[in-house]
C-alpha cells in the first residue's frame, strides 16, 4: 500500500467522521430549539411514570446494542501453525489477509495453500520444512 493510498484512507475516514460529528451537533441544536415549546406539551399529555418507562427502555436497548456490536467486532483466535493460520474450528485463513477463503492444491509442485485476494501460495511444513498434507497437518493441530 503507498503512503498515498494511506494519506487518502486516512483522510476519508476523517471526512466522515467529521461529517457524522456535524449532524449530531445540528440535529443536537435542534432539538434544544424545539424543546422549551415540546416539552409542556408532552407533560401535559403524557405521564411521567410513561416517560421515565421510555427513558428506561431506551437505556437498555442501547447497552445491548453496544454489547451486540462489542461481541460481533472482536477478532476471531486465529493461531499460526505451519505456515498457515488456524481458527478454532481448525478452518485454514491466509496468514497475510486474514481471509478464510484459501483453498489446497499442489502449486510450485509443493502441497500448498492458494489465497485469491493475496494471490499467494502458502506452502504447509512442519519445523524441519518437510511438506504436509491438510489431513496431516490437522492432525497435529
């Protein structure tokens, strides 16, 4: 990746986080504009035991939702065995992308595995660098 691709990566993140930030602030001074001629009107039509029970159930749907988004953003264990990453399901990944979609075959006349986004071959080997099959290598995983 060059340095301009990073300075553009960089940059566009920013930009949308900064467009985000200007929103809320605008939506924020809004409702603080709206809220003295809404907020009689609402108490007058709606009790308080409603409100503080809308309140509360706004409270926890957002701490689960922050629990959903916490849980489904943790990176997966992946572990490196012979040259390959392994998850826990003993599923192989590419060691440099992290993608899930290698597949096996015999390339540069070696078993081997093959990543389509890196467009690398993954040769397997133990410690002494002699090649292993798939079956052998879960084997000893």
């Amino acid at each position: 990746m060059t340095i301009l691709s990073k300075v553009k990566d960089g940059f566009l993140e920013h930009v949308g986080a900064a467009c985000a930030a200007a929103v809320v602030t605008l939506l924020g001074w809004i409702l603080y504009q709206i809220a003295p001629v809404l907020v009689p009107a609402i108490e007058s039509g709606v009790s308080l035991r409603i409100i503080l029970a809308i309140l509360l159930l706004s409270v926890l749907l957002n701490v689960v939702l922050a629990f959903i988004c916490w849980h489904t953003s943790r990176p997966t264990k992946l572990t490196l065995r012979f040259g390959i990453l392994w998850d826990k399901e003993k599923n192989p990944h590419c060691p440099v992308c992290r993608n899930a979609g290698v597949r096996f075959g015999v390339y540069q006349s070696k078993p081997s595995y093959f990543c389509n986004p890196c467009s690398k071959v993954y040769n397997i080997a133990d410690a002494s660098g002699n090649s292993l099959t798939p079956d052998e290598a879960l084997a000893h995983l």
